[in-house]
C-alpha cells in the first residue's frame, strides 16, 4: 500500500500564494508519476500539475505560469507551489501517486480557498 499526507492548503487572498505539500509512504516502488489535482463543487476533478519518474512536466493550461511542481525523491515527497492564486483555484487538492501495473492513488485532500 502507498500513504499520502497532504498539508498547506488554507484561505489566501487573491494573488496570493500557498505551498502544498504530499508525504508519500509505504510501498512507493515503480512510480511512474506524481501529481495534484483539484476538484471544485460541482465540477470534476481535474488535472493540475504532474510529474513523471523521467522528469517530464505537465500543467493544466489554467495555471500554466503560475503554478510549479516539484519533487523531492530523497523525502519521497511532492509539492505545489502556487502563485497568483485566482478565486477560481478554489478546489480541494488531492496528492495522487501512479505506479505502474497498481495504478492510481489518492491523498484525502486538502482544501484552498482563494477569498477577499
């Protein structure tokens, strides 16, 4: 099994910024990517950012230039960090971990809220 732990999310005014944070643990062999994604209410959940085990980046066009993953392979860890935040960023933020052959899993989410 994989474990993972978000932490950063909060309220931010608009043009703020925040961190995320995800803690990966457990069996974290064969990860193929890393990434964040978002649901709002109402709305599917959506990519945001992702980062594969070669290196390869991808960015939701909505937060291209604002938004930045990174990762941490010695703390088995994946951040976000998010810039110029738009009230339309407000989403839950969910961790996900793919491994190949496993599949797909999930953080419990962390919540942003971009408000004046």
């Amino acid at each position: 099994q994989v474990q993972l732990v978000e932490s950063g999310g909060g309220l931010v005014q608009p043009g703020g910024s925040l961190r995320l944070s995800c803690a990966v643990s457990g069996n974290i062999g064969s990860i193929i990517r890393m990434g964040w994604w978002r649901q709002a209410p109402g709305k599917q959940r959506e990519l945001v950012a992702a980062v594969a085990s070669g290196g390869s980046l991808d960015y939701a066009d909505a937060v291209k230039g604002r938004f930045t993953i990174s990762r941490d392979n010695a703390k088995s860890a994946v951040y976000l960090q998010m810039n110029s935040l738009k009230p339309e960023d407000t989403a839950v933020y969910y961790c996900n971990v793919r491994r190949l052959i496993y599949g797909d899993y999930w953080g419990q989410g962390t919540q942003v809220t971009v408000s004046s």
